[in-house]
C-alpha cells in the first residue's frame, strides 16, 4: 500500500512527540540510548520500510505503547 505525505508526516510527528514524551531530545539521542539504528528508526515512521516483527516488541516496550497502537500509528492493521 502506497502511503501518503499525510500519514508519513502523521507517523513521523507521532514518533518525535512520543520519544520527548519520554524525555529525549532528539531521535540521536533516542535511538543511542536505547540501542536502536537512527537510519532504521526513520525509515520506519517515515514509512518507508516496515518495522521487521522481531523488533516491534522492543519498539513497544521503549516507546511504552500497545502493539496496536503503534501498528495504527504506521498504518497497518493488526492481523
């Protein structure tokens, strides 16, 4: 499914709001910190690539939300 400029910038805001939620000030010092790939993790919010499945459990966890939500958030049905 083709995504639209609307929901990147959706999902990319989603994601900035949600890391300073918790208190880091840039997606360097999100993705350092917590062990994740910054190239990856904008890929994934800029939707441009899925998330793989083995690291949605780890992205829920630090982000601190559901599965579903952050499936919602990038677009996708839980299946």
């Amino acid at each position: 499914m083709v995504k639209t400029n609307k929901q990147v910038e959706t999902s990319w805001a989603w994601f900035v709001a949600r890391y300073e939620k918790l208190g880091f000030r840039s997606l360097n010092q999100f993705a350092g910190e917590m062990g994740f790939q910054k190239s990856s993790l904008s890929r994934y919010f800029h939707l441009q690539r899925q998330i793989p499945s083995g690291m949605m459990s780890a992205l829920c966890i630090t982000l601190k939300v559901s599965p579903n939500t952050l499936m919602k958030v990038i677009g996708e049905e839980w299946k």
